[in-house]
C-alpha cells in the first residue's frame, strides 16, 4: 500500500493563484493553514495554456462531499478542500480568499497542493 501511494500521488507547495498543469491527475487536495480566525473559500479556474484566459469551472460537483461553501477556521487551523478535476482543462489555478487566508504584509499563506488519481496507474 505503502509504495503504491507513492507511485500515485505529487504534492507540491503551492502559491494561492499559481497555474498549474494537472496533466494526468483527475483529483486534488488543496490544504491551507489559517493565517486569522475566520472564513475561508477556494476557487477553481482552469484553462488550456498556463498563460491562458483563465475562466470558472462550471461543475456544481467540483468539490467532493458538498458545494463550494466557505470553512470557518479558527487561526492555525488547516482546512482540506478535496477537489474532483474530472473535466477540468489541463491548467488549473486555485484561489483562496476570506479573513482565514488573510496574511499580514510580506507574509505568505501556507498551501500545499497533493494531485492524485492519475490518469494511468501502475499495476
């Protein structure tokens, strides 16, 4: 089990905003650590070029286990959104926003980005 998680899996640090090139992977795990107490939302554009007109992805079954509502978190919490990239184009950005992921200047929000599912799988 062990090796096969390993084999399946590509986890990244992740900017809120960044494109990225989901090529392979039909699911995600977008996890953030609370900068404030507060609310926190994520939002899923996508597009076909890593430059291109990024656009909303228009799939109300976008976020697994429920629609696309905000978590609230107190400060240092991390919230998991897991997200189904079926149908997705291949370059996808994640924006998170709410008072949780509001950071003080120069700071950074903490997101890490864990790409599974892929497409092709080893036996």
């Amino acid at each position: 089990m062990k090796r096969e998680l390993i084999q399946n899996v590509k986890a990244i640090p992740y900017t809120s905003g960044e494109a990225i090139d989901r090529a392979g992977f039909l699911s995600a795990v977008c996890a953030v650590k609370a900068a404030a107490a507060g609310n926190m939302k994520v939002a899923v554009t996508h597009a076909d070029t890593s430059t291109g007109t990024f656009e909303a992805v228009p799939d109300a079954c976008l976020f697994v286990g429920g629609g696309d509502e905000a978590k609230d978190l107190k400060a240092g919490d991390i919230a998991n959104f897991d997200i189904d990239l079926v149908g997705c184009k291949q370059f996808v950005k994640l924006t998170v926003s709410g008072a949780a992921a509001t950071v003080a200047e120069g700071a950074t929000l903490g997101c890490s980005l864990v790409l599974g599912d892929p497409a092709q799988a080893p036996v």
